[in-house]
C-alpha cells in the first residue's frame, strides 16, 4: 500500500517533470471535481467520487460551477404542463392536486 507522504511525492516528482511544478494532488483533485461540475455531473456522484458521505462540501466548495439548473427545471415543466389542455375547475387534469 502507497503511504501518504511517499504519493505526495511521488505526485510532486511527476509534476516537476511534466513542467508543472508546484502543482499538488489538491490541485488535480480540484480541477476533477471541477470539471465534473461545470459539466452537469450530479452533486451527489461527485461526493461520491471524492469519497465524501453528503454532498454539502461539494456544493459549498463548487456549486458556483453546476450548470443553471433553472433552465432544466423551466423545460421539464414546459414539456409536463405542454400536454394540458383543460385547466378549468374540475377537469382531470387537476384532480391529482
């Protein structure tokens, strides 16, 4: 098994020869869950991904990045409501309410 300090370096070594010293682990850990962000992978998988039980520190730390999620709810709602046709009290459409 690969100890802790002997990955930091090893991780530090392959950064100095690739030309990104000073590059850490946090670093590409960050870029991971980053990317994974800001292209629409769900919090929770993500958290998952970093080994975290909840998903609070992922969306505390990179919640800024997640897709508007404003627009998919708008077009989920559009496409469900898009098939009403008669809102009138009384009418089956509303009886789940």
């Amino acid at each position: 098994m690969l100890r802790h300090d002997s990955a930091i370096r090893a991780f530090a070594n392959a950064a100095k020869a690739t030309d990104q010293a000073g590059r850490s682990a946090v670093d590409l850990r960050h870029h991971y869950a980053s990317t994974l962000a800001a292209n629409g992978v769900d919090v929770f998988k993500i958290a998952q991904a970093l080994g975290h039980t909840t998903p609070r520190l992922v969306i505390a730390t990179y919640g800024h990045l997640v897709p508007d999620g404003g627009t998919q709810v708008r077009r989920v709602m559009d496409a469900a409501w898009s098939v009403v046709t008669d809102v009138s009290p009384g009418s089956s459409c509303l009886t789940a309410f």
